[in-house]
C-alpha cells in the first residue's frame, strides 16, 4: 500500500496521545496516513476511548498487547507489523509537522534508489522551551557522508553544572520516514535482539542514498533519564563517562554479532562495509577510553 504508516507505540498516556491524535486530525493530508498504536498491556479503557473519539476523523489501526512487552518491545512490534510500504515512529508525546512528515514521504516515493528521508528534530523541555535542534545541510548521498554528518547533529547534554552544551549524536533520526523493505530486512537479522535505533540507521545508510528535509518534522520533549536513582542531570560528566563506558563493555559481543551480520547480508561495495566495521569499532573504543579522558581533563 502506497501510504505512511505513522507508529505511534504508547502507554497508559492518555492525554499525551490526545494532543497528538488531535494535532495529525486538523491536517489537510491526514486522510493519506495510516496510524498504527499499539498499547502496551492497557490497565484502563482512557487511551480506547481517545482513539474511538478520533476514529471517524483518522485512519486508526489499535493493537492492545495482553501483557507487557516494554518500550523496547513494542517498538520492535510496531515495526514488524507496518501494514504499509513507508514507516515512521512517533512517540505519544510528541509534536508532528504533519504536512512536513507527508512532504517528506512524497519525495521519498519520487525517489526509488533511497531508502529513507530524514527529517531534522527540535528537542524541548516540559516547559516547551527549545533545547537543541539537529542541523542536516547536505544529501547523504554515501554512507562516508552520513558518517561525517554524525558529528554535526546537535543533541541534549547535561554537564557537572547541570547547564546544556551540544555535542553529536543522531538517536533522532529514528523520527524519520522509512521503505518497509529497509525495516524487513533488518528484522531479518540479530539487529532485533541486540540493536538499537543508532544501528537501524547505520543500516539504512550503509545500504543505499538517504534524502534530507531540513524542515523540522518531529518537535520531542525531553526526560531526564536516571543511572540508578539518580537523574542524569545531577551527575557530574565522569559518572555519566564511567556509566557510558559500562555499558559499552557489555555490547562489545553484541556489536560484533551485529557487524558479521551486516557483512554477511548488506548489498554494500566491501570498501564500504570495511568503512562501517572500522568505524563501529572505533566508536566502542572512543568509549572506552572516555572516562581516563575526562578524569584527566578534572586533574589539570
């Protein structure tokens, strides 16, 4: 089917999915978008009731899961299940440019060879006040391009003085529009179960162009994550160092999983996939050596 399937995973939010639902109904171009929401193990009937409310207004499918598959799992069960030929993710609390999301999708049905359209992301806090925004000025047209793009994507950081300062990364473009087949494929491999949103997206660019919207599709609000109990913020830049560089030790295994799984299935030139193993490991290593970094940045 030639529409976007927009996933919207959620759970036990439903005043956050209202403003949403809301929000996609009062555009001209919501009758051409296919809203898939799967709630996750639902304790009520307030999130049934907000979407029978918008139903005669939106294309609705609404999946109800009977036990708790987590955040991670329902977005890999949102994935799997895109009954369309174009994907994208949403969260339930998140602000949609609907007519720049469908812009976005128009170009990429004009465009066989690419295998996805990304569209740049404002960050805000719950004061709705602007954090950080990604900055994309140029075609990835080959995966080096995308790669040396990754260090221009501003995103929320917090310091030891709990004050914002921006640095790469490019998480976000998961808020972006997909080929099914990308998603399929990847699906295919162990990316489901030791992957992550960082490694659909070097998928997707390691396997062909990727357009750019320099419009701001997707407005996402910012929570604090926790390291134990304690929110990030009030962390001082080694914690969250020592706690990066944990966690990056335990996905040694599973990147390497993940890389003999690319080599063995990407369609990529072996320059290119060279490129991409070289850069994987390079990554796990910067991590590694990033707490030393930081303990001597504090001695002098």
């Amino acid at each position: 089917m030639n529409k976007l399937t927009i996933a919207i995973p959620t759970y036990n939010r439903p005043r956050q999915l209202e403003k949403l639902l809301h929000c996609i109904s009062t555009s001209n171009c919501a009758s051409e978008l296919v809203l898939f929401i799967s709630e996750n193990f639902p304790q009520n009937q307030d999130v049934k009731r907000v979407i029978d409310k918008y139903r005669p207004h939106l294309n609705l499918i609404h999946i109800t899961q009977q036990k708790s598959i987590g955040a991670v799992g329902n977005f890999w069960y949102c994935l799997r299940n895109a009954p369309t030929d174009y994907f994208m993710l949403i969260g339930d609390d998140d602000y949609v440019s609907v007519d720049t999301i469908y812009n976005s999708f128009l170009k990429l049905t004009s465009c066989p060879t690419s295998l996805a359209i990304f569209n740049n992301i404002q960050l805000v806090d719950q004061n709705k006040t602007i954090l950080a925004t990604t900055d994309f000025d140029l075609e990835f047209s080959s995966f080096i391009d995308y790669i040396l793009s990754q260090f221009k994507i501003n995103f929320i950081f917090y310091d030891g003085r709990s004050k914002i300062r921006k640095s790469g990364k490019y998480n976000y473009l998961i808020y972006s529009v997909f080929r099914k087949k990308v998603l399929t494929n990847y699906c295919k491999g162990p990316y489901q179960f030791t992957g992550n949103e960082r490694d659909l997206i070097s998928y997707t660019a390691l396997n062909g162009p990727i357009l750019i919207n320099q419009e701001f599709g997707v407005t996402k609000t910012y929570h604090d994550q926790n390291i134990g109990s304690t929110p990030m913020s009030k962390l001082k830049s080694t914690d969250i160092s020592i706690y990066n560089y944990k966690q990056q030790s335990k996905s040694f295994l599973k990147q390497s999983i993940i890389l003999w799984w690319v080599i063995r299935h990407s369609n990529a030139s072996a320059p290119k996939k060279l490129f991409y193993v070289l850069f994987s490991y390079m990554r796990v290593f910067l991590m590694k050596i990033a707490p030393l970094y930081m303990r001597l940045k504090t001695l002098f």
